[in-house]
C-alpha cells in the first residue's frame, strides 16, 4: 500500500551525446523521464512506499519506462497496459551559453495520451495513501488526462488526503489560455503547491516578493503549503537554485550554486524532498532536503534521481569537498 | 532534372547496438531509411540523375533525413516540408539465430502519412524523367499515399514514363486484404515488377515455378519486366540470395552467399541495379549489378547502400578475396 | 508471497566489448549476473512471482545488483544488506573459434561468501512457496554458503516444496573432489534435478545413455524430475542444444542451432522453462519452454534473460522468419 | 548557379574523445572541416546558393568530406577529384586550461596543396556570383595554391565580385614572412577584410584602436568592409566575442559569453553572417547574425556549423532562457 | 639502473564515462593508477630512469597494470608476481559541484597488501639510485606493507639515497590514529617532504602559516626539503593551486587556474616534477616544474599523465593561447 | 641485448567500427600495426628479448607507436626519432561476405619510408642478437629502405645471425616487378623463408606441390628452413590455415578453423612462432607455435597479438571448450 500516489505520463528520452545536435547524431542515449515518476522515484530512494499511476503500450518502449520505475523500487502494478499503441518520445538537445538546451516532443497520442478517465478506480489507487502528486504537465497532455487529473484530485480530497501539484506549464504542449483555465479550476483541491512567481504571476496575477505571492496563494486557496523555486542563470552550465516554502511559518533554503549535468527532473526531485519532510512532520527538514536533492540531481544524467539519503545528509551537514577517497 | 523519381516516405531508425534488446538499451544508433530513399540513394551512387519525392517535418529529424538524402546526392528539392508534423520513426532489433530480427514502427500520422494528394504536382515532378519508382510500402502508409501512388503512376502511364514497382508487403501497415485490393489496382501501370514468388502467390493468385509465374504476370499486365528475387535463410545471420527476370528472355543472376551485418535495403538496392542496367538498355547487366548490390548491402551498416560502382565490377568479375592491401 | 524462492549470490559481470582480451581493453560492460537469480528473472518474465534470497554489500554494487533484479519483477526483499562488504566481480573475456571464452573471477570475501547460516529464517522465506530453487555454485562459494544451502533444502523438503537443483560445477571455485562431497550430500533432498551426462559421470560415477543416466538418478534418489541437458560445440559462435526430462514419463526436446551472441544464463533460462512447465503441470511444457528459452537466452547480451512469453510461443509454434515487420 | 563560390581545402579532422591526449587515445571522432567549407555550409543553412571549390582524391576519404559538404546543400560540382591522392588531415587535441587545445597537421601533399592552378576555370566558376570568399589558409597551402588564389581574385575582381577574404595566419603552415608577402600581395583585391587587429598589426604594421587599424586598411586598400574580431580567453572553456565593422559607418556587436563545446569554424560562421548582410544589403544584419553565429558555432561539434535561421533570430531577439521545452 | 625508485601499489581504476553514477552506469572506462606508479611516470616521461617495486597478481588485470607502466618507459623488472592474487580495483564516480567525486575502493587483501616484508632485497633494488620515493598511502595498505615502507626507508637512508615522502592520507584505508602513528615513525628518514599544511596540523600538530610549518618541520627532523601544497576550490569543476618549497631558502610558485578534467595524480605529477628540480640541481626549476606538471595534470584523463618536457616548458614560458594550430 | 632484431615500419591503423564503411564512420578505432612490429611483440610476449628497429616521428602519433612497442617489453632504444615528419597512417574497412576487407593506405613519405640507410649501425644493432627478421613490405616502403634492409641482411650474414624474411607482397606499394627484382637480390641472404606457395610461383617461378616448392627455394638458396603457410577462405569471416616447414626434415601443422575477429598480424605470430622454436632448437615445437598463434591471433582484435604462453600450450593440449570458468 503505497504512502504516496502519483500519476502522469513518462516518457522515453532520447539524448545526442556530447552536446551533439539532434540533426546531427548518429547515436542517441536512451532514458526514461517523466516528472511525476522522477518524483516517485526520489522518494522511493529515500525509503517511502510509492506508486506510480501511468499508461503504457505493450512493447519493449513501454516495458523499458516501467522497468526503470521499478528499479528503483516504485510500484508499477497500478499502469494500465494497452496493445497497439505507442510510448511518448522526447529528444532532448543539451547545449551550452548561449545556445539554450531544447526538447523536442513527439508524444502526441501516446498510449498516456489516449487514456480514457474511467479507466482509473481512484479510490482503490488512493486507498491508505497520504500524498497524492501530480504536476501541471498531465492536464496539458489531453483533454482526457486533464478529465482525470481532477477526478484524482477530487476523490483525493473527498478521502482527506493530501493533494500536491506542481504548477509547472510546458509551452510546447498547450497555449497560456488552456492552462491557465485549468490550473484556476485545479488549484482550489491543491494542498500543498510547487510553482515559480514568474507562474504565480501569469497564471494567478500575483505579483509582489516571493513571500507576499506565497501569502496571496495561501489566503485563496487556503493552501497547507506554497514552495517557491527560484533559479539564476548566468550561464547554461552553471545556475543556482534556492527557495521558500510558506506553510504554517515561512521557511527558507541557502542557495544552492550548481554545475549542471542534466538539469531535468531537478524540480521533481525538489517536490519529493518537500514531500518527503512533510511526511516526517517537519516542513524546515523538507525544505532543506528538497535543495540538496534538486541541487543533486544538477549533477545526475538523466531525468531520475539517483540519490541516497547518507548523500542528501552529508551535503546538510556540509561534509564534501571535491573529492573523497 | 531527374532521371530517375522515386516516391515514398523515409524515417529515423533507431537500432539497439551489439544485438541488444530494445527493452535493455541505452544507446540507439541512428540512421535513416525509407525503401524507396535507398533505390535513390543506390542510383545515384552510380550517377544517375534521381530526385526523391517525399513529405517530412520542419524539425531536426526531418532535416536529418533529407541531410541524408543529400549527402549521396539525391535530389531532395521535391519534398513537401510541413509544420508542427512528426518524422516517422522505426526501431530496429537485431538479432541472431534462432531469434527473428524484428522492426517496431511507430510511423502513424507522419508528415508523409498526412499527405494530401493535390500538394503533388506530378506532371511537373516526372517532366523529363524515364523512371517513376516506388513499392508496395507507400500506399499502405494511408489512405492519402494509396491515392497519390495512383495518381503518380498514371501520370507517368500517360507520357510514357516506365513505372517501377516493387510489390513488398509489411503486415504491420495493413491487411492482406486491403494490400491485395490495392496492388491489383495499381499493377495495370506497372512495366519493371519486382517481386518474391510468394507475394505473387498471395496477391496475385499465381503459382508454380518462378519462370511460370513471371510469365503469368507478364501475360496478364503486359509487363515489361518481371523481377523474381529468392532467398535461403539457414541461419539469421547466414543467407543466400539469387534472381531471374523475364524480360524480352529470361535472365538469372548467381547465388550469392552472405555473412550478413544488416540486410535492410538490399532488396530496394537490388532494384537500382536492375533499373541502372534497364537504363543502360542491358537487362543481364541489370540482373548481375542487381544481384552484387543487394549481396553487397547485406555487408553494410544501416539501410541506404555505400557502395561505389568499382565495388560492383570488381565482384561481377570475381576480384575479391578476403583482404585487399 | 512468492511462489519460487531462489538463492545465490549476483555478481557484477564486467566485458570487455568487442571480442578484446582484458590486458587489453579500455573499457568494460556492465552486467550483473548469478546463475539462481537469472533463473528468478526469467521466471518474473514469465509472470510469476518469485523472491530471491541473497546477501550484498551496501554501496554502489551492490545497489546496481539489486535494482537490476527489480527492474525485471523480482521481489528483493529477502536481500540481507551489509556494510562493509564487497560484491563478487567477475570478468568476461569473449572469444571466437579456436580460443574459448574465459571468465576470471573476483569474487572472494564477497558479501555473500561471508554469509552467516543463521541469518536466513527459511520457514519465513520459504512460506508459501512452491519451489525452491538454487545450483551447484551456491554450495562452492564458501564453507557457510554451503552450509545455508542445506540448512535451505531441508526446511523445503520438511514442508513439502520443491527443491530445485542444478548441479553445475566452477573449477575455478573448488575441487572435484569438494563438489563431489558436497553435492552426495545435498541429492536426497532434490526433487528437480539439472545436469549434464558428464555431470553425472564425474560426480554419481553414473555412466550409460542419457536416458539410462537419468533412471538411475531417479532409482537412487526418487527424483521427481532429472533434466539432462546437451550441448554440440562445432566452434565457439554456433552450437546446438538438446535436451531431455525423466518425470512421470521420458520428454525432450527438439535440436536448437544456435549463433551465439552471449551464452552465459542459457542454462539457468533453461531451468526456468522447466519450473514453469512444473508449475504449470505441464512437463512437457516445461521441456518445450525450457529448450526455447535457452536457445533465446544466447541470443541476447547479458546473463540476465530479456524475452517475453509471446516470443516463446512464436519459436514454438515456428513463426519465425529472419526479419518481422 | 551560386551566389557566393567559396575556395579552400577540405580534410579529415580526427579528434580524441572526452579530452583524451593524442598520444593516449583508442578512438577518434570523424569530422570534416576546411575553413572556406565551414562558411559555405553556414551560407548554405541559410538559404543562400554556395558553391565550394576544391580538390578531393577518389577515396572514401575525399568522397565523405565531399559527402559533408553536399548534406548541407553547398554545390560541390566543381570539385576537381584526383586519383592516386591523398586527403588532408588534421588532428585535434581539446583541453582545458591551463592546457591550450592543439592542431597537429598532416597536410602535406595532399590533393588540393597539389593543385594545379590552370585546371581551374574562374570565368567559368564564378559566373553569377555576387561574391568570391577565402581566406589566409588556401595561399598557405602550396606554391600553386597561392597563385591560384591569386588568379581568382583577380578573376572576381575583374567582373566585379565581391572579394571576401579573411586574414587568418597558419604558424604550422608557413612563415611570418612567406604570410606578410602573400598578404601585401592580395589585399589590393580584396573588397571584404576580415581579421584581427592583431593580424593587423604583424602583416600590415598598422596600430592603434580597432577603429583606427579599420580606418587605415580602408584608407590603404578602399575595401568596402573592414571587419575586426575580437576574443577575450579568460579560460580555454570560458571565452568571450565581439567586434566591430567599418563600411559605409561603423558598426558593432554586442559582446557574447562562451561555454565553449568546439571553438573551431566560429571564425568561418563569422564571414558567413556578415556576407549574408552584405547580400541582404544591411552590414548591422552581417554584424549581428555574424556575432550570433559565430557565438552558437562554439556550442556546436566540428567545425562545420549546424545552426537554422530561426535559432539566429531568437537570438538576436534575446528569447533563450536555459532550456526550452 | 634507475635513478628514482618508487614504491607501491597500483590498482585498476574503473570509472562511469560521462558524470554517470556508478550504481547507474552500464560501461566503466578502465585505467590504471597508483600514486607511486604515477609518479615514475611522469618521472619517466622528463627523460629519468625509474623503477617501480610494486606486487602483481599473474592474470589480465595485473599484467595491464604492469604495461600501463613499461608504455611510459618506467622499469618493471623488479615487480613480484604472484599466482592466485588479486588485483586492487577502486571506482572513481567523477561529478560536478555540488556534489563530491568519490572513491569506492576494492583493493583489500589485494597482491600488494598481501606482500611479505622479506620479499623485498632493497640492498638491490636501491643499488645506484638517488632517489627512493614513496607515500602515505603505501604504508596503509596492510601492516606488511607498513613494515616493507619503514625498511625502505631505513636502507636507502643509511646508504645515502634521498627519500622522498608524501604525507597523505586516505580516510577509507585507516584511521587518523594508526596513521599519526606510522608517519611520526616514518618522518624521521624523510629527506624531502611533500604536505598539506593540514596534514602537518592533524599528524604533527604543527600549526600556522604554510612558511611556519615548513620551518617548524624542517627543525624537527632536519627535512632537505619541505614542500606544501595548496588546493582552493571554489567548485567542483574549478579548482587553484599553489605551492611553497622551504629547502635551503624558501621557494613558491605561481597560482595556477584549472578547468579540471580528472584530478587525480595531480599530486604525484607534482612529486614527479620538484624531484626533477632536485636531480637538476634546481629548487627552483623543481618547484615551477611541480606547479606546471600539476596544473597540467588536471586536464588529462587517467591518473598517469601524458604531458611531455616541451609542454611543461611552453607554459614556464607563457607561449600558450586557447588553441595551437 | 637482443636475442632477436626485428626492422620494419609501424604505422597508426584507424578502423571504423562495426563493420562500418570508412567513407561513413563518425569514429575510427585506433591500434599501431606493422608486420615486424608484430612478430617482435609475439617474441617478447614469449619471454624472448627483442628490440625493434625503427624510424618514427616526434609527435603525438610517433610516441603513441613506440608505447604499444613498449607496452608488451620490446625494446625500442633502436627507433631513429626525427622532426617534422608523419606517422604512417592506414585505414582498415573490415567486412563480410561478399565484400573484401580492405586497406587503404597513407603511408608516403612517413618518416620511415624517408630513412637514410647510414643512419643504421647494424654492427652495432645486431650485436648479440641470434635472429634478424624482416619482411618484403619493408624494401617496399622506399627505395632508401630497400638499400637499408638489404645492408642489415649483408651485415647479419657476415657475423652469422640468421636471418629470417617473410616474402609477403603488397600490391599497393610496388609493381610485382620491383618487388621480384628485389626479392631475387635478398633471397640468398636469407637464412629462414616464409612465403605462400603462391608468392614462390610469382616472384620464384616455382610450381608443384608445397613440399616441392620448399625443396626447390632450399635447394636453390641453401634456405635452413622454408615455412609455408596455406588459408582456405569459404567465406570472409571463416578461413582454415594450416602450414609445412621443410628443415632438416619436413614438420606440418594441423588445420585451424578460425572465427576471424581480426585477421591482420596472423602471419607475423605464425613467424614469431616459429623463430621461437627455432631459438629452442625445436622446429617442430615452432611450426606448432606458430600454428596455434596465427590461429589465436584471428580471435584477437588489433594487429599486435596479446596471447601469453600458457594459452598457446592450452590450445596443443587440446584444453579448451566452449567457455573456461
């Protein structure tokens, strides 16, 4: 019986080496991502039952994303298997200043795509869970996903458990418009929020310091928790990060100076640490852990997290260096 | 100006390296291919004039094939370029005996696949050329391809153009049915038919012995060559393969035996070699230069052919041995 | 709760690609890879629920171990996890004909080998359970590893499951003359037992045809099952294999040429093949699938089987070709 | 037809992967790369009809630098292909500071330093060009190819193509000197200069601000344009660009900061947006996209750049960020 | 005859390509290294004859070791062989800031560590030799090798062979404790002294400034030389070092600024090059050499470095620029 | 000092991988190759003291040669380093039935094939040695290295060394008339022949069976010992070799049957073979070397072999299988 629930679409992600182009490659390195499953995985890494909701096609595409879920220990028995259908695909262009890296999606009708919403029996996947998570991309990804993303929500609420949401937009998937529809007719069953101001503001017109957008947030919506990521960027491969969570008190993380590897999943790695403190009842021991972890994951390959609690703990703790041995 | 129009779609294959899985890789190979791009491709290695008519995306996939078009020197300048389309994709798995090799397509509603037929203006695309080929492939793309197919081989019927066909079925495009209904259809305008005797027997209802069969069809069509492949499979990795065709006479080339490395497009360079030698008003030279190209494929890594007519003579006249220093 | 219980140790398997000699290469594949728990994976592909009882260290290794018995279904709970500890390497060296693949081992002091017989509760592990599964390099690892190997058998044979033997011998391990003394031991409490003719020669002074091999296994121990398994070596790349089960009835199987991609796992997929027929109550099933899934098995790169029930099916029913699509 | 016809060899670039040393490494990465080729591919990639003139043996090496070229769309009809020759090639050792990166030449007697001057016909290779382009390294080549560098120029000059040339000094190739006389010799005809006030200074003994060193080659020679680039190395890894122009008015760039994948052929990517300004009819465009471009080639893999006309624009219209998806 | 003997052991290093991590990865590059070895290295390649006493396992693994030294020209001659042995192997996973580079060691009860005292006749190995250089890390491998360290010593000091010493420490190998012990032991035969001035606070409990410490060392044990060491490292990827030598006046070199590719044996290289000063007759050559060796080192993959004379003396001499060609 | 003195050129050999067209490769794998080279490796693999004659370049490629040298205990104070000269390159495409395995060569005016003959001091070089060997591919390389091999065979005649010459032809470096004119010139200095029955018709005129051949050349030139090898070639990837050696008496080879992973430097084992049971005083000892390491040496990837002698005497033993664990 898992702890937490998420649910979303992973895809498989397909990188040219070396900062090659996509037109260019002749080879291209194979990952599974997918931002509620990276999630799952980081909080499965750090001990917590997890269980991942998705729909996947009949062949090795499809078995290859499950496979790396339960890898890393996440429950995959609540995917839905389809036949004659196909696994989204993304292609990922990495790149350095000033060249900004690039995704290219090729996951329109992907079996996730095409779910249809009665498929899913949430009150036998919520059942006995604390956490439901999801992210802003699964409505984006078809009319019928953004159908079940709010029955999930819905059932999670009626049931008391907690409902997180990470209020991220995709450009390439839909239009402001739509989102921003969605997102307003969402957020009222979100408990515990992730979002950037710079999201707060197009989609909610909040504006003003990150703390007053938190504090507007929580007056709306009456929201358990409101994080908010921060980035600088001065240059493609070095960035840092930093954040503050406004739950019962404010709380806050150092920043986190960054030479990125794979950026990806850095964001979902930050949710499962917050995540991850609010399960153990302590919201500071969640903000710190979500910095380390999404810092961490700067310096992974891949849009997973591969990451152990002694690692999270010896960055808090300040033991690190350059190299040990 | 083109002798040479070939017609079809080409894709992005992705192929496991060291006959992994697909299910286990972590790095995909990447070329491109497309049957009727690799006769293109074999033609033009031995200089002939050939343009490629196609329909790809604006994106990087879709400049990567056409780059690979180009790179042999086809002439590319007749495909159609669409917005917001995807580049069909296929994943190839190698394999050894006594496992099958096996192509997983995920190629539905390509940029080709959405073709609309009146975007083709074939009188102007054929204007000049003595050759329109394509195969069996590209009408069971869609229902659109089927009816450019048609309409490409009756304008080349009209003035005069020799239309090229080879009759190959992919059962995971369509049904026997439906490619049965469709071939009948288009074989009335076909004057070079390249074919296995089992495709005859299956669509065409024709049986006995290749010699009998050919002049069956040629009865029945009109057909001004009929091109009968064969192939031996001992092994995955072990085959041999050997041609007739039935012309003015009946031609046959030698067996060849293959260690192979990748026999992707061997049947498609098997038809530029017998079109190179139509061209060449030499049917045995078409046959013998059929059967060295599509032996010579086999050695080759990837679908579209890199051998040079030197390679081919030198084999006709059996300089070869095992190490040339 | 599983329904077969493996235990063995999994070692890192490290090969130099391309056919390069060790002293040689820059760099080296990865695997992981143990006879009992190939078995457990070809066993989680085919849908059943299996557990595998091992012991790893707690750093990197022994993680990449474990994940990798996930990733395929296998329940790793029963895992006892030390610190401290190493986890058994071994190097593959890949040859061709005349000079035979060649595997060094690295696998002292492993954190299996140090094992302690005390830490496993069989009756829990075993609870359930309908087989128990596990070979003749379980016992050769260490004098405690051999002593967990009994101490396992016998709480099987107490409550009426299935123990499961392959008597496969490592020179490289121990002496004939430890091997013998060790496995006289442990045949009483067999009830499926896996070897070769030459097994039974070296180790039960049993000569004969493989047929009178395996009655005499079955008179002296009332084995339920012997599973006599041949392999013809014309040259490194291509053998054959064979074999036959004494059950209830004499069953075997057809001839299986083979071009070798990695033949490491052929026999423990093999032993899974017959335990599915066991569980099944099949035998003949079970010899059908297991000469299937070994001849599979040495088509794929790995210790670890990657083939999935449909692609049993298709070898048996012979739909097989060189090339799907 | 071309617009711009481009002169210079093209070779093999073998570099080690992952800052491997020459001496150290197993494998070489496989470029193409000639520094006239580099600027007629970037012309090519954005629309323009470039032709390249050169001179190829007939070997797989001179068919794949060919190959390379045509990919791109750059005319590659008037390639003079030679047998018994051989290509040029260069290796290529990347590093990182303190270590400067290093090119180890074998480009000796190769088929283009072989280069006979007549066997090129200019009146017949420049007809309907609007501009000729080389650069300090085709005259560096050879005796003969100095003086048919020579011969062009004067040809374009004749019938009043434009005559691109960037100063850039080879130390491997020839003396001070030999470059200086050369030099004096050709700048007369030259009607596009690009170089460094660095290169000023040593061939031209011309001083001062970059303004006053532009002003004073324009006083000297009349040359429409007189583009000065500028690089600050603070870091092998880390560089920065700007520079300025002075034709009809001065123009000048912004500054841009460099993670740098690949820095060679950025000079190229250089001329190749200012000459696209000038064929446009708008040197700050030349600048601008110059800079642009000349900035994301060092984000690129070889020194054949891969950049599309909508990557420019965004660019110059600041929409970047670090990862768009 | 050598004129440097170096001392200790060298394992294979197995390292992830690309920031992967080790539990992640599925290929590992494989080099050799060791800190001694290291060091002969780059003694080897300034043109010195050195020797290497070490301990090798009779298999793939340990004759690669051997030949990663004899390529460089080091002698081997007087390595023991043993049968039955194993090699040491360590894991380096290499990362980005913030995160650590780590080692995993493998090496216990290797060859090496198993080495009895008496196999060695330093009478012999130390005929004509100026120099006897080992580390701190040799002592920790096992109680014999500690032994084997201290009668090293203790011959080359009665016969008047300089012996060279570095202080380091390896956290995974022993305590602070058994080292403070073993190195105030040892400090009493060192004649020139390689340190951080954190080492000399933790094992000598000497502190102040990097001057005052040298001082205070060379007062307590009448050191020839004392060289001191600085790292700062602002991040994982950028680091800066420096150096102080107090020998018979006080010496310092340069800061120098790296873009770091693998930072191992950076240490050693520096070792190599103030011992190459002393042989010269040159403290300060030495300790220029050292820094410029060091500095190089960190740009080239693999713990042994590839740098040659010139190179070493281009950066005395500032001729160095981003890119040689 | 050297029991036997190898002369000859070895050049950097680049092969794409995967059986890859070279003009198609985005990558080249690197090894060091030459024939005398090679036979000099075989014998310092086997113990035997062997220095290599030589002439290289010093630069990055000359050094990567002499290290491969080095690696495996040849001695190479002999090599001539000179200045501002190449490496020899060649580029090796490996392939399948039908197609040739081909080698394409750019070795002119390598600082080998410049040498000048009274650069060597063969007294000085020969001085100890037993053995002198060369092939028929260094006279080849140049006419001053023609003169130079013909001074080292004079000089090792006077003193008594034998010499030993391996007759082999390349087409691609001279006419069969220079090369038989050459030969007839060396013939009568050659103490130890190994030649083809095909090559003795060629460049001898003598015909009939093997052993008839042998007795003729012994008969003619008073030859100590003629070795002649035989390779059955069914297909590229399956050869058999087998060999005769006409001494004091005749000694013959069993057949081989091979699985080729690289074919080149097979007939210089077979010739390290057989001068090492010559040094033993055993002919028969060195045709069965010889056979079983030509053998091996097709199984191993590179032109330099890496077996070890317990290997080679596994093989005569008949200990082999499939797969050694």
């Amino acid at each position: 019986m898992a702890t937490v629930v998420t649910f979303g679409e992973a895809m498989v992600r397909l990188t040219p080496p070396g900062f090659q182009r996509l037109e260019q490659t002749t080879s291209l390195n194979v990952h599974a991502g997918g931002t509620e499953l990276n999630t799952a995985v980081a909080l499965a890494r750090l001990g917590i039952n997890v269980s991942w909701v998705s729909r996947l096609p009949v062949n090795p595409l499809g078995r290859m994303i499950a496979n790396k879920a339960r890898e890393h220990g996440v429950d995959v028995s609540p995917i839905i298997w389809v036949d004659d259908a196909r696994a989204g695909v993304y292609f990922l262009e990495e790149s350095t200043s000033p060249r900004p890296s690039q995704v290219v999606y090729d996951r329109k009708d992907s079996a996730f795509a095409l779910l249809q919403p009665d498929e899913y029996d949430w009150a036998e996947l919520l059942a006995g869970a604390k956490v439901f998570h999801t992210t802003g991309i699964t409505p984006a990804v078809s009319a019928n996903a953004r159908i079940a993303t709010l029955q999930a929500m819905q059932n999670a609420n009626q049931v008391g458990i907690t409902v997180s949401f990470d209020l991220n937009y995709r450009s390439r998937l839909w239009s402001l418009q739509s989102a921003r529809e969605c997102f307003l007719q969402l957020l009222p069953y979100v408990d515990i929020l992730f979002a950037s101001t710079g999201a707060l503001r197009t989609f909610c017109d909040i504006g003003g310091t990150p703390e007053q957008a938190a504090e507007e947030i929580q007056r709306r919506y009456d929201t358990k928790a409101v994080a908010l990521t921060h980035r600088e960027e001065p240059s493609i491969l070095r960035n840092s990060i930093s954040s503050i969570v406004l739950a019962d008190h404010l709380y806050s993380d150092t920043v986190h100076d960054l030479e990125i590897v794979d950026r990806l999943g850095a964001g979902d790695a930050y949710s499962a640490g917050l995540l991850y403190g609010y399960l153990n009842g302590d919201w500071q021991k969640g903000v710190s852990y979500g910095g380390v972890m999404a810092a961490l994951k700067h310096t992974m390959v891949g849009d997973i997290p591969w990451f152990n609690i002694d690692e999270i703990e010896q960055q808090l703790q300040g033991i690190v260096g350059g190299l040990q041995r």
